[in-house]
C-alpha cells in the first residue's frame, strides 16, 4: 500500500488494486496478510471507485462550472454506475465544488452578455442541463433586464450591416441570423422595418 495525491493505493493478494480516500484508509487499520470477507472487499472497491470517479469529476470541473446533469451524463457514457455518480456528485455538492445555482448563473450571463444569445436559444442551450424551471426564469429576468433584448438585437444588426448592404436578399439573410441567435419574430421585426431595404 501507498499514498499518492489520488489516495492510499491498497493491492489485495486476489490482483485488486484499490484507491481508497485517507479518511477510509484510516478506519479500515490495514495489516499486511490480513484476510477481508467478499463484502468487505465489495464495499472497499465500491468506495475505491467513489474516489477514483470523486477525482475524475474534478479534474473535469476545474476547467469550467459544469452542470449534475452534464457531469451525470458524461460519466454514465464511461460506464459507472447512477448510483456511484450521484453518491460521489452529492459528496462533491456538500463540498460545494459543485452548485446548479451557480452554475446557471455563470452560464446564462456568458450566453447572453458574451454571446448575446436571445431568450429561445438560451433556454435551448440550459435543457440538456435539466436545471430548475423556476431558478431558470428567475435569471433569465435578471439578466435581459440588465442586458435588454433590444440593446442585444442592435448589436447583431449593426454587425451585420458593417459587412453587408442593405438589399431585401439581406434582409431574409438577417432575419434568419436573429432567428438562430434566439430571438423572436416579434422582437425584431420592427427595428427590421425601420431599415431602409434596397
């Protein structure tokens, strides 16, 4: 057995190799030639993967806020158990490396302030997170108050009429380009009016 930054690596006579936290390593007093039942051995690798998958999360959510969902999501692809994922999410959410709340905060401000994405395609990019509904809204209100729709949309029309002319082929053009930055119809289509087509 040894110490490592990932744990204590404990190595059973049978070929299994364990990585167990310090805390568990502790209140197991390993001996060398000591004799576990099978359930003991169950439960030390089940606890052994809590914390080789506690440290993949992680190392996974240090580059960027990460939603339980998506972190749920790529690892039941890896092949670990719901049951493995949740204990070592929960374990991490006491911990508060992980927080839906923020995370949905951090998300909506850099979609709509960095991005400058409209409602729609803002609620597209949260779904696969199946964060709550009503935390959604709530921030959603927040942040089109502080970034209004208008000021966005103004922003992608004097893009767009900074590289091209105003023709009626451009129009069609710009009016789906608002459409697929998550604006609605109704939203733009009288600042749209107001342009002088050619």
């Amino acid at each position: 057995m040894k110490g490592n930054k990932s744990g204590f690596s404990v190595n059973l006579s049978s070929g299994i190799n364990l990585v167990l936290s310090a805390e568990l390593f502790l209140e197991n007093s390993f001996l060398k030639g000591q004799i576990l039942s099978e359930q003991k051995v169950q439960h030390l690798q089940d606890e052994s993967t809590k914390t080789i998958l506690s440290n993949k999360i992680l190392n996974f959510i240090s580059y960027r806020h990460r939603s339980r969902q998506e972190i749920r999501n790529k690892f039941i692809v890896r092949g670990y158990s719901e049951k493995i994922i949740n204990s070592s999410i929960s374990k991490l959410e006491e911990l508060g490396y992980i927080d839906d709340n923020l995370f949905a905060e951090m998300f909506i401000k850099s979609l709509v302030k960095e991005k400058k994405l409209g409602r729609c395609a803002v609620n597209y990019k949260l779904s696969p997170h199946s964060l709550d509904k009503n935390l959604v809204s709530e921030l959603l209100d927040e942040i089109y108050e502080k970034y209004p729709t208008k000021v966005l949309l103004e922003y992608h029309i004097n893009k767009f009429l900074n590289v091209k002319e105003k023709s009626n082929k451009n129009k069609s053009k710009l009016y789906n380009l608002l459409k697929r930055k998550g604006f609605i119809y109704y939203e733009f289509e009288s600042v749209i009016n107001e342009i002088e087509w050619r």
